[in-house]
C-alpha cells in the first residue's frame, strides 16, 4: 500500500493506495442469429426456428430459459413487404451465471449454423460494494498513518480537514475491448459487424474467465495543533 504523508502550514497530508483484483461472476453472451422468419417478443424464442434451436442447445448445457433477453430483431423484407416468412436478424442476450460451463456455450455457439458470437460482456456483481470497502479501509489507515506522523512531529492531531478519493482500472486480462457500462462490465468484441460466419478458429481460444485490476487512492488533509509545553 503506497504511501506518502507531509505537512504544510499545520495540515498533515497522508495519500495512501492500494490495487485490487476483480473476477468476473457472469458474462453476457450477445448472440446474432440469423433466421427464416420473423417474430417479435419472446414468441421468437418459440417460434423462429433458429433462435428455437439456440434455446435448446444451450438447455443441454444446462442455461435456463430466463437467461434469454431479446435485445433487437432487424427484418429483411422484399419489396416492401413484412410478412411472418420475412428473414430476420435477432440480436440475442445470454446471461451466464455459471463459470464453470463459460467454456462449454462458446465452444457449442462457435459451431451454430446461423449463429454469430458478437461480443461478450464480463459483469462484476459485487464491484460497487467492493470499492467502498476498499476506500473505508484506505480512510482508516489514513487516520492511523497520520497519527503516527504527528506523533513523529510531536504535534498533536485535530480534525479532518479535507478528503479526496479516486479509483481507475487497469486494462482487463486478456481483454481485446474496452469497457462497458461505466466501469461495471468489459466487452469483448467477438464479431466483425454484419458478419455472420462461425467458422472461426478463434473460437478455440475464447476466454472462460475475466479478471481486472482496480486502483483505489485517497488523500486526507488533518489539522494539527503544537503539543501543550509541559
């Protein structure tokens, strides 16, 4: 934990640091399927074929129904017409909460006909709470190191004077993108935009897991006072 405390015109100065680790504990799979018909809502999830199959594929691999969101549905229509038989592009969310099978839904989406991995999305739940932990603890030591420095000094400590903190991340491990969602989340582009071949020997190489690191600065301002002569 990196340090550095001063004075200035009876004002103790104490900037202390620390860097964390996240892990990723879901990951957003956005997946283009291109299909021979068009629904809107969840009834493409039942009734286009190809999202139909995208469904039970990943229901072998044990992701719920719920995990589901449709984000987008792009018709292609012949002259001007929209119709039930129209050809369609769904823009699919899978949200995974179980890292372990992370590995096994990439590799069946790589081998999906009409499927398109776009992009991945790593999610880090318990980010926000971790952060304020991390500066709580930060604000503590700041108290403690300041106390020390007076006591060096041989003056005596008063109140706060002023707080600031900051946090950024370093890039992601292994991540080719940058983040998403204010900080929350990290997206890997997976997909060229309109491309919808999978015959990608890239995909032998899809990460399972997504870490990052987080830097965590605080700097306290304390009043200080000469000790009483005795």
């Amino acid at each position: 934990m990196p340090e550095r405390a001063a004075t200035e015109s009876g004002i103790i100065v104490v900037e202390l640091s620390a860097e964390h680790e996240l892990e990723a504990d879901h990951v957003d799979a956005v997946v283009d399927v291109k299909a021979s018909s068009f629904f809107t809502g969840n009834a493409a999830f039942a009734n286009a074929k190809e999202v139909a199959a995208l469904v039970r594929l990943m229901a072998d691999l044990g992701v719920p129904a719920t995990a589901f969101t449709l984000q987008s549905v792009q018709a292609e229509t012949q002259e001007g017409l929209l119709t039930r038989s129209s050809s369609a592009l769904y823009t699919v969310r899978i949200r995974l909460v179980d890292m372990g099978r992370v590995g096994d839904v990439l590799a069946a989406l790589s081998g999906m006909k009409q499927a398109t991995l776009r992009e991945l999305r790593w999610g880090y739940t318990h980010e926000p709470e971790a952060r304020q932990d991390w500066l709580e603890a930060l604000a503590r030591e700041s108290v403690k190191k300041a106390r020390r420095v007076a006591a060096g000094l041989g003056v005596t400590l008063a109140g706060l004077h002023r707080f600031s903190e900051r946090t950024w991340e370093s890039q992601a491990f292994g991540a080719r993108g940058g983040g998403y969602g204010g900080g929350a989340e990290d997206v890997m582009p997976m997909a060229p935009s309109g491309s919808y071949s999978v015959k990608r020997t890239a995909a032998l190489g899809f990460p399972v897991s997504h870490r990052k690191k987080v830097h965590v600065m605080a700097t306290a301002e304390f009043q200080s006072h000469p000790a009483p002569e005795s």
